[in-house]
C-alpha cells in the first residue's frame, strides 16, 4: 500500500522533527539544565513569593497572600520596581485605547452573534432588510469579535506585556496609536461593507482587501515599535512570553498579506490558503497571544517562577511548526490533493505535544496554589483558559480524525469546537489579563470587584451551555446526515432544541460581556469609593506608586 | 535563546513551512488544471448572481462539493458525483463551504431546474419546505399593485397557496433575485470527468 508519494511525505516529516530538534537545541546549550534565572525575569529582585493581582483591593490582596501559605522576603528591588512602573506608564495611553476598542467591539459583535443565533431557529425574524439576513449579520459577528475584540484585546496585551518583561519603555508610543486608528478603521469599514453586502467572501477573510491594506499598514506601525523596544531592552533573557507574543505578531500579519494578495488565489487552491489561514488566525495569533499571556500572568499572580522553563521553550517551537500546517483538516473529502490531508492530519495529532508541554508546565506551577482561584478572580479567569487551552486542542487533535472528521464535518459541532478555542480559551485569558491590567493602566482601581466575579460565571456557563448544545446536537445532525436511510430535513428538523439552547448560552455571554463592559466604563469615568488617587495616565512621580506595585 | 533574531528567524521558518505546503505547492499542483470539457464559463448575469449569492453568506449554510461515497451519501441525497479541482477554475472566490446547515448546493441547477421554484423558495422557503430553517429573501422581491405589475410588463411570482401577499397585490422579482437564480440553475456538474487518480 506504501507508494513512493507517502514515503517521501513521511521522510520529510521524519526530517522535519529531527531539525526541529536541533533547532531547539542549538537555541540553548544546556537543554537539560533547568534555567530558574530566565524564569524568574517577570519578577523584580525579592519579589519571589508575593502575590500580585491588582484587580483585588488591598484587605484582599492581603487575603491572598495568606492563602499563598508563604511569608514574603524583606520586599522587592525598588529599582526593579521603578523600571516596571516606567514601563507600564510608556504603554498606557496606547494599552486603554486597545482595550476601549476591544470593549466596543465585544459588545457589537454579541449582539450580532445573538442575532444570528437566534435567526437559525426563527428564520423569519427581522427578514425585511438585507444586511440583517443570517449570512450578513454572521459576519459581522465573526469580524467584529475576531479582528475587533480579540485582535484587539491581544494588541493591548502585547504593548502592555513587552516593556515590562523587558524592562524598558516602550518606543514609538504614539506609532502604535496611529496603528491602532487605521486598524479599527478598517475594521469598522470592513464590518459596513460585509453588512452591505461588499465581501470577499471567504470565511475568516470577508472584509475587502482594498480596506484589509488598513489592516496591514496599522500591524505594520504596531510591528516597528515593538521590534525597536525589544532591540532596546534591559534584559538579558527573553522570557517565553516574548518570544509567544512576538512570533504572533509577525505571523498574523503575514498570514493576513498572503491569503489576501488580490488576483494571485484561484479554485481549489484558493480554498487550501483560506483554511491555512482561517486556522493560523486561531493557532498563531490567537492562540500563541493567550499561552504567553498565561505564562506571565499566572506565575505573577501566585509569587512564583513557571516549574520548567525548558518545556516552555519546547512548547513553544512544536507549537511554531506544527500548527500552522494542519490547515488542510477544513478539506478532508474535498477535492483537494490528498497528501495536503494527510499531512494537515499528521500535524493536528502532533499538536498533542507543545498542548501536554504547556499543561504539565502549569500543572507543576500551580501544585499546591491552584486554590488561589478562590481569592483571585485574575486567576480563575486564567486557569480557566488554561484548561480550556487543552481540551479544545485535544478535542481539534481528535476531530481532525477521519473516522471523526466524517460525522463532524459540515455540522454544527465545528462551531462549537471554534467557540470553546476563541471563548472559552481565548477570550477567558483577555478578560484575565485586562482585569490585571488596568488597574497598572488607569492607576484606578475596580470599582466594583464583585462585577468581576459575575461576569466570570455568566461567561462560564454561557460558553458550557453553548458548548454542551453545539456539540451533542452537531453530532447527532452528523449521523443523522451520514445515513442514508434518513432523509436530509431530518438532520435540520433535530438540531432545533439544540440551537435554542445555543441562543440561551449566548445571552448568557452577552450578559456578561454587558457585566464587562459597564464595569469598565465605570472605571474609566473614575466611579467608586477610594481608589489608588492617581491622575489619569500616571502621576509625575512614579516612586509614589510603588506602594500600590506591592514594594 | 538570548538572541531576537533567532526569535524572528526560527518564527518565520516554521510559517514558510506551512505556507510551502499548504500554499505554494497546491498553487503548483492545482492552479492551472484544465476546465473539464463540458464545464461552461459563468455568463455575465450568472456573475452577477454569483455576487448575490456571496454579499448574502449562502456558503455559511451550503457546501459546494460533494464528498466520495466512501465518506458519506451524498450522491444517494442527490448532490452529485465527487468534485475534482477542475469543476472550480472559474470559481473566484472558491465556495466550497464548511456547513450543512442546508444541503449541498454543487448540483442543485440539476436536480431543481424550475426557475420558478427556486424564486418562490427564495421568497418564502417555508411555502416549499414546511420544516425549513433557511432566512426568508423579501428584501429580493418588491410587494406590487397586480395592476401597476402588469403594465410594466413584469412577471409576479407564482406562490403556493396562502403564501402570497395581500388581494390585489403580487411579489415581484428584483434584478438581483432574477441574477441569483440564473447562477443557481447553472449550478451544474453532472457532466462526467474521470475518475481522480488514486491518492495516497
């Protein structure tokens, strides 16, 4: 059965492994040695042991440190200290603008979601005008909570992140605002024309290209800054985070020029590039952002350094090549070339490695703190992602089967498996990582911290509930379509429970998002008892903030 | 590990890996197959019916391409015959969809011929298919005087009884409707082609 075809494709793939291995190593000599100095780079010097989660008032944050079982040393390295809040107030203006937009457009983008939802089980509600019919008004969800929450979101992570973990300002602020601008202008002109009717209409890559150059020329004005602040850093070692947010940032906006050169991507291999994309969105923008905020918010919240840094490292370069070639998993049974399947098969089962890497690292960080969750809110937000993170890899592993793959295909069970990667994971570490954030942003601190906890449980329950419909009712709409005996409205008619109870998880999730973004705006506008008194933006003295950074 | 353009290098590796071969050499394999004989190249109104069909997201709900009998029944529903990367060179953008929330749509020119029909299911899907999810289109259609209709010399839909509008009045295709149904009648691939060579 072994023709010559598979047997080079499994020569290449063998080859493949064993330089990526020796890429590994030759990044750092040693592999074996564990590095604690490079892992504990996201703390100042001292600052080992103490909790941080700056969502929490103080009564609370102390409540944590207890609960933390460990007594902190005489304090943190005040200069380490200062060199963090200078880094934060650099990034500030730029990190509150992202993350205004991403609110903005998180609120949209449900209330299109729901729309759409709901239209799949009443197909003759708000029919009358054009661009509220299914296949508009789902677009429009899909682009304004993937390019504008998540993106986003994950750019203001990443100009927050960087300038701590490398200990410098960051360059080129008021670049990164003006990239910000032309992003979320063509995101808004993309989301009127899809509802227009003016697409691309390709999945994932429905905003026109003539605005997606917005797009590309605001990555670009976000990409130099960041390269010039990582040239300019005061640190020796680039913490994995680095090295995670980065490599996004490049790949996105690479993937994005490729799958949209006008004029170059015809027919079937039109389709292999829009599901290259379509899952490299997900799995080297969306995912690589979530995993490396993970790696830094979780080891600061609980005070202490992440259990291997090797396997960090390592889940980092299998992440790099596998997951962008296993793509091809959209076109099993299609008419595309069946070693382009086979090898996207190969690579989605081999995905398994860097998801175990990242869960045994957190695991072992975690041992004996995991109830922390209690007190912080930060943190349950990001072990939730966390978890989330490795079932819905292992679950896309298994889907990408043939033998599952053929009942999955075509059904309602892919978006469920999509929701649970870009909510349950993706989203639950953004909204983590920016109740961390903003207090260090705003100098403001929440003003009502039982919000936080609402909104994690409307979120959570929504996307289980979301989740649990999808994916019974999906599969079961896959068999009934696979048999013959059974006629094709059967496999409709028996998803409609299942689709109601989807539009109930959602509202779930638009709820909590409301929860969110009121909160927000209520600490934006300075409401709430005492806070941290500072002016927006920063204070002229940056000493007089270390007491709220924990010295 | 201390070095940024190690960072950017081994990052850009790995993507042109990916991109090699689930891009470039699909572009090398499949990009100038020939159109099989019998395959005709989209007529001008059949274009435009092609634009109707992609501003509206038909492709969130239907596939176009029907899958090997060894994957599933398709070609018992009445889809059609496994596609092959010839049935798609004049496809710009590709619509081969990921969803069966509607049947495939590769063949339906074949299987529903009526010109008719497929205006009266735009219109109202559920006037055809009592269970239907599919939206209803009336934002194709244009509600009219019966009158006014007649002497413009436009032809009013022919609707199932108790589907129609109010007495007196009839619905009338837009030029838009009039394009989509052109395109999905000529939404045709029943022609023969021989069978893909064997993958492995």
């Amino acid at each position: 059965m072994m023709d010559s075809a598979v047997l080079s494709l499994l020569a290449a793939f063998l080859l493949s492994l064993l330089g990526l291995f020796a890429f590994i190593w030759s990044l750092r000599q040693g592999l074996l040695v564990e590095n604690p100095a490079a892992a504990s780079v996201i703390f100042a010097r001292g600052e080992v042991g103490r909790v941080d989660d700056p969502a929490l008032h103080a009564a609370d944050r102390q409540s944590l440190q207890a609960a933390a079982a460990h007594v902190p040393g005489a304090g943190a390295d005040a200069d380490d200290l200062r060199s963090r809040v200078l880094a934060d107030r650099s990034s500030a203006f730029p990190v509150f603008m992202f993350v205004a937009f991403a609110c903005f457009w998180l609120l949209l983008g449900s209330v299109a979601g729901l729309t759409s939802s709901i239209k799949l089980h009443a197909p003759d509600w708000l029919v009358q005008q054009g661009w509220l019919t299914f296949g508009r008004i789902r677009t429009v969800h899909l682009t304004a909570v993937l390019y504008g929450w998540i993106t986003n979101a994950a750019l203001g992570l990443i100009l927050w992140l960087l300038p701590r973990l490398l200990r410098t300002e960051l360059r080129g602020a008021v670049w990164t605002l003006l990239g910000g601008a032309l992003i979320n202008t063509g995101i808004a002109a993309g989301v009127g024309a899809i509802a227009m009717g003016w697409s691309d209409g390709m999945e994932y890559l429905e905003i026109p290209w003539q605005i997606g150059l917005f797009l590309v020329a605001g990555l670009a004005m976000i990409i130099l800054p960041v390269l010039t602040t990582l040239v300019n850093r005061r640190t020796e070692h680039l913490y994995v985070s680095v090295w995670y947010l980065v490599a996004a940032l490049l790949w996105v906006t690479l993937l994005f020029v490729v799958a949209k050169l006008p004029g170059v991507h015809t027919g079937v291999q039109q389709a292999t590039t829009n599901w290259w994309y379509g899952h490299n969105v997900l799995g080297l923008w969306f995912t690589p952002v979530s995993v490396g905020a993970i790696y830094y918010f979780l080891p600061k919240i609980i005070g202490r350094p992440v259990r291997s840094y090797n396997l960090s490292l390592l889940g980092f370069w299998t992440l790099a090549f596998f997951y962008g070639q296993v793509g091809g998993h959209h076109l099993i049974g299609g008419p595309v070339p069946g070693w382009l399947v086979t090898l996207s098969i190969v690579q989605s089962l081999m995905m398994v490695i860097p998801v175990i890497a990242f869960t045994i690292n957190m695991a072992g960080t975690l041992q004996g703190r995991m109830h922390l969750a209690r007190w912080s809110p930060t943190l349950r937000f990001m072990m939730f992602g966390g978890l989330v993170y490795l079932a819905s890899s292992l679950q896309g592993s298994l889907e990408a089967l043939r033998s599952v793959n053929a009942v999955t295909h075509f059904t309602h069970y892919t978006v469920g498996h999509a929701h649970l990667g870009a909510y349950g994971f993706v989203s639950m570490v953004l909204f983590g990582a920016i109740y961390f954030m903003l207090p260090r942003v705003l100098n403001w601190e929440w003003p009502y911290p039982r919000l936080v906890t609402l909104h994690f449980w409307l979120a959570a329950v929504g996307i289980a509930i979301y989740f649990v419909a999808l994916t019974v009712g999906g599969w079961l709409q896959g068999l009934a379509m696979l048999d013959p005996a059974r006629a094709f409205m059967e496999s409709v008619t028996l998803t409609l429970p299942y689709l109601q109870w989807r539009s109930v998880g959602g509202a779930l999730m638009l709820a909590s998002h409301l929860v969110f973004v009121g909160h927000f705006l209520a600490m934006a506008l300075r409401f709430g008892p005492m806070r941290t008194g500072a002016a927006l933006f920063g204070t002229a003295h940056p000493e007089s903030m270390e007491l709220a950074y924990g010295k | 590990m201390e070095n940024e353009t190690k960072l950017a290098a081994g990052a850009m590796v790995a993507l042109g890996v990916a991109t090699a071969a689930l891009v470039v050499l699909p572009y090398l394999q499949v990009s100038d197959v020939p159109a099989p004989a019998k395959l005709k190249p989209y007529t001008a109104s059949q274009l435009r019916g092609r634009e109707v069909y992609v501003a509206n997201g038909c492709v969130y709900c239907h596939s176009q391409q029907p899958r090997d009998r060894a994957l599933g029944p398709d070609a018992q529903r009445g889809w059609g015959r496994a596609s092959v990367p010839g049935d798609y060179v004049y496809d710009k953008p590709h619509l081969l969809g990921s969803m069966r929330t509607g049947p495939d749509l590769f063949n339906v020119g074949a299987r529903q011929p009526g010109k008719d029909w497929h205006l009266g299911h735009l219109y109202q899907p559920r006037a055809y298919v009592r269970e239907s999810i599919m939206p209803a289109y009336p934002f194709l259609f244009t509600v009219k005087d019966a009158g006014e209709a007649e002497r413009e010399g436009e032809q009013p839909l022919a609707l199932p009884p108790g589907f129609g509008p109010a007495e007196g009045q009839v619905v009338v295709p837009t030029p838009a409707a009039l394009d989509l149904v052109k395109y999905l009648q000529a939404l045709d691939h029943t022609y023969p082609v021989l069978p893909a060579p064997p993958q492995p």
